[in-house]
C-alpha cells in the first residue's frame, strides 16, 4: 500500500434525512455530504425514495452501494466538497 493511501478510505457512514451522508474517514476527518442536489440526475433519481435512500451500506471502506448499477465513490463526495 502506498503512503497515504488509505488516506481517503472512508472508517463509516450515516444515511440521515433529507438525502445527507455523515461521512467519518479513516484519517479522522469528517463531512456530512448533501445527496440532495444530484436526485435529479438520472443515476440518483431512484434514492429520492428515502427508505431505498436509507439501505445504502459501506463496502470495501470505499463506496455507499444501494444496488449493482447504484453506487457513490468517496472520491465524489470528496471531489464535490472542494467546490
């Protein structure tokens, strides 16, 4: 494993209301992402139902996985928050 690598692993996740992840990385940083302006998007259309929106579950400390086709990679939210 490189240095620095798991860097931006992500240690958990929180699916709240109102379509936000809280987001704790294994670097001991933490955001809360707001999904909320991409469910108009025709890939995270389907999670504006809030109970598919709430099976979200970690895998691989790397993405939340709500089905096959259905994923958000860390590096997204991390990409987004720079903005």
């Amino acid at each position: 494993m490189e240095k620095g690598e798991d860097m931006n692993k992500i240690r958990s996740i929180q699916l709240l209301d109102d379509h936000k992840i809280a987001v704790e990385l294994e670097n001991g940083s933490s955001f809360v992402y707001n999904l909320k302006p991409r469910l108009q998007s025709i890939r995270f259309a389907a999670l504006e139902d809030i109970e598919f929106f709430k099976q979200g579950r970690l895998v691989d400390n790397e993405y939340v996985w709500w089905s096959d086709s259905l994923m958000l990679y860390t590096y997204e939210m991390l990409d987004a928050m720079k903005k």
